[in-house]
C-alpha cells in the first residue's frame, strides 16, 4: 500500500501535542496546527498570512521582529529565551507563558522557520508552588539553624519529642545521619542503633521502589512525599533537599509521621458510608418487595372474608372452609414474611447467640416435617431416609431447625403438587450433613451466584411469593454454628442443599 506523504505530513502535523507554526522569511505564517488555535484562540482561517506578531505581546513586537530579522541572517536550530520568563498574547489579548523552540529548513532556495510552542502555565504554576515551599522550608532551616546555633541541646529537646513520628537526615546511600522523635518509643529500635544503618532495610520490600524513588528526586533538588505502609501501621514521609555552602545536596531531611489513626477513621468512614449505602438500597428493595408480598396475602384474606359472609347456610359449610382455609394459608405466608425480616433484623443488630446443645438429631428432624406438614401443596409428601436409627449432634437446635424449616419451605413452594421433598442426614468422620432435595423449578445456572444474596429472586421464581431472604438467612445461621451450605440445582430438574457440620457428638 502506497502513502500519501504529504498527507501524513499534514496529519502527524495537525495531531501533534505541541503548537507548531511554519513562517517565512518575511514573518508570514504559511501554516498551523490544532494546538495553536487551542492556545490562542484564532482559527486557522484567521491565523493564517498573519505575521507571527500577531503572537507577541504588544509591548515588545517592534523588538521581537528586529530579533526575528537577525535570525534570518544566520538560522540555527536553539531554545529560545533560555533562563528567560517568555510570553505570547492570545486573540483576546491574554498573556500566557511559553517554551520556544526554532528550527529551519529550505526548500527551492527559499529559508522557513518551524517554530514549536509550549503553553507552560502550569509548569510555572507548579515551579510557583515549589517555590514557595522551599522559600517556606529555607525560612524553617534558617530559624531552626539559628536555634541550633544557641542551643544544641534545645535543638535535640524538640526532635525527641516530635509528636507521632521521627525528624530524619538521610545521606545518598539512604543511610540514617540522624534520627530522633517519639516514634522510636513505639518501636525497638533507638537514635543510636538506627545511625549508619540503612533506611530501607527497616521497610517491607514492596515499599522500597516509592521510598528509593523519593529520596533521588529530592538528591536531585525537589521536595518529595510520599506514603508508607508498614504492617498494620500507615506513615507519611515528607523530604526535603539539604543544600550545602556551595549548592550540592548530599544530605535529604525526611519527616516521617505516624498517621495510622487517621487512617484507620478514613477507612472507617468509607466503611460506614459503604454500609449505608447498601442500607439504603436494601430500605428500597425492602420497601418494594414488602408492598407486594404483603398485598397478596391480605387481598386473598380480605376477599375471603368478604366471601364468607355471604355463606349463611348450614349447607354452605364447605364453601367457607375453604375461604377459612385461604385465610389461614395467608396468615401462614405472612407469618413467615414477618419471621424472615425479623431474623434479618436479629442477624444485623448481632442478637442472634448459638447456645449448642446435645439432642438426637433423626427426632429432631421429625418434629421438623411434622410442624411444616401444614404448609405443604396438596399432594406433597417429605421422605426422611436417616443415616442411622440414632444420632446424637451437639449443636444450636433451634438454628439449626429454623435453617432446615427454611429449606424444606422453599423445596415446597418451588416444587408442583404431588412432589416428594427427600431430607437424608449422612455421617462422617469429623462432619454430619444433612441433605434437602426436591425435583422443583430449579435454579438457572447464570444466577446461582447470587442465590445467597439478600432479596435475590431468580428469574423463573419472580411469579412465586418469597422475599428473597430465606437462603440469606439460612447461610447466617449455617455459618454461625461452624458449618457450610453448599447448592447444586439445574432448571426444571430440581435443587439438592447441604448443610454440613463439624464433629458428630
């Protein structure tokens, strides 16, 4: 494939991050890129046959096109304004600092300057705030150098007790020159035994690279900062260059602060506004999934009583059993609803204690199918197989009853009529399990990650009353008595939970 140089010119011309103008020898500017228009807001209609005056402050065009004629005599490739504060004037006549950079070139016998711009205002605003500092540090280092001229043993007072941290000076090899501050009573090591040693060897190695990086960009004149993690504990490390008579640096102060505490608040902070936020989320799911689950329930019970009302013949007994029969059925889901947000509740606020207890387990769970019988669809039997005719566990019963009814409830409301839930507890060496298995709608393969999530509904439940909290709560009680919950389902097969537990008693 052929290229266009001459329109890869022009492209590479126009997208370069610098401002780029070609001139002539008159001064014309013949050419422009996108970021000269950016800088000093003409268009390139506008910008271009202007003179390069255009660009130069008022003030002093008249000597910049004296200096521009000269160049013209003797072209060379330089930087111009070096150690000079240069500056170039907008369209709406507003002057901002530049870098400049001139080379040449001729074509046909004819002499073209390109000229690079550099808009460098915030370069100088950042040299502005250096500045500063190290006016601000210098004014520090001469005070404190006086103070230590009178005194010496003031000047040792003061570093001792420097709140939280240490005062440090570093050589170039990052050696310990001195080192003093409260932050040496927290630690085993003192002022003595730190000197000459090496500051690196007191950090973990992943944080050597920021440390090492900090000290060479202040050995090269720049004040540096930088943030340290040490264990569990957090520091700041402020250094700044030590200048000698003649202007080398060969020592750097480091101001080391202990900030662990405000770091532990900060993270603290967006902790809690973290749990805030799912707070708030879970008040809105809350609040939306509470309105439909409770509506249902109480239109069945209200229509219901509306119903039997009508029935006031003895002969019309059947029709308001099973109007009684839609109330008591509501009531049950509603009591269940209750009981669910009720447990959140207890988990949430930590009132929920284990108090292990030993019982045998096969009689347990027949109390279990015995009390849930009520709840099930018409037709719906439980299986119990037991690993063994008795079978003593030492474990909190009421949780673990509450998680297996929670189970068994849910094997029954996603299962049809006519199904068998099975529950079957097997042994092993150091772990009991029990196992809940149903051939319900299952659950689809793509959302089973979220099935222990709060409020979660998989898609093909979504039409099936259920606050979504149910498995949530099961995996609470699960892990608060040692013990795991594991799911394996498959859609319109069915879904096989176990529950299992550390040590048979």
């Amino acid at each position: 494939m052929k290229i266009d140089q001459e329109q890869l010119f022009e492209q590479l011309f126009d997208a370069a991050g610098e401002g780029i103008i070609l001139v002539n020898k008159g001064g014309t500017i013949l050419m422009a890129n996108t970021r000269i228009v950016e800088m000093f807001g003409y268009s390139k209609e506008e910008i271009t046959g202007q003179h390069l005056n255009i660009l130069v402050p008022k003030a002093i065009r008249s000597k910049h096109s004296k200096h521009l004629e000269r160049y013209f005599m003797a072209p060379k490739s330089r930087y111009m304004g070096l150690g000079l504060h240069l500056e170039a004037e907008t369209k709406s006549e507003k002057l901002f600092p530049v870098e400049i950079s001139l080379n040449h070139f001729e074509e046909k016998g004819i002499t073209y300057v390109i000229a690079l711009i550099t808009d460098v205002t915030e370069r100088k605003i950042q040299e502005g705030k250096i500045l500063k500092l190290n006016e601000e540090l210098e004014q520090r280092v001469a005070l404190r150098t006086e103070q230590l001229t009178k005194s010496e043993q003031l000047y040792s007072t003061i570093a001792k007790n420097f709140p939280d941290g240490t005062i440090n000076v570093f050589d170039k090899n990052f050696d310990y020159v001195f080192v003093e501050g409260k932050e040496l009573l927290n630690s085993s090591n003192d002022a003595e035994s730190l000197t000459g040693t090496n500051f690196l060897n007191q950090l973990p190695k992943d944080q050597h690279k920021i440390v090492s990086d900090c000290f060479e960009k202040t050995f090269m004149g720049e004040a540096g900062s930088v943030n340290i993690k040490i264990n569990d504990a957090f520091y700041t490390m402020d250094t700044e260059p030590l200048n000698e008579n003649d202007g080398s640096i060969k020592k750097v102060l480091a101001i080391i602060k202990n900030i662990t505490q405000q770091k532990q608040a900060e993270l603290k902070i967006k902790r809690n506004l973290k749990k805030e936020q799912e707070l708030n989320r879970m008040k809105s799911r809350f609040v939306s999934m509470a309105s439909h689950e409770f509506r249902t329930p109480l239109s069945t019970i209200l229509s219901s009583v509306s119903l039997i009302s009508r029935y006031t013949r003895d002969e019309e007994q059947n029709k308001r059993d099973k109007h009684i029969n839609r109330i008591k059925s509501s009531i049950s889901n509603l009591t269940l609803i209750l009981n669910d947000f009720l447990s959140i509740e207890k988990l949430e606020t930590g009132k929920v204690e284990v108090k292990a207890e030993n019982f045998e387990l096969n009689e347990a769970i027949q109390h279990i199918i015995e009390d849930i019988r009520g709840v099930l669809k018409n037709g719906q039997l439980i299986k119990f197989i037991p690993v063994q005719e008795k079978h003593n566990v030492f474990i909190d019963r009421q949780l673990l009853s509450n998680t297996i009814i929670n189970l068994l409830s849910n094997a029954s409301k996603y299962s049809a009529e006519n199904k068998t839930i099975t529950i079957q507890t097997q042994k092993e060496t150091e772990f009991f399990n029990i196992h809940i298995l149903d051939d319900g709608i299952g659950i689809p393969e793509s959302e089973q990650k979220h099935i222990f999530e709060r409020f979660f509904r998989a898609k093909n439940a979504l039409n099936i009353n259920g606050t979504g909290l149910g498995l949530n709560i099961s995996k609470n009680y699960v892990e608060l008595m040692n013990g795991s919950i594991s799911i394996k389902s498959k859609e319109n097969e069915g879904t096989s939970v176990k529950l299992s537990f550390p040590k048979i008693n």
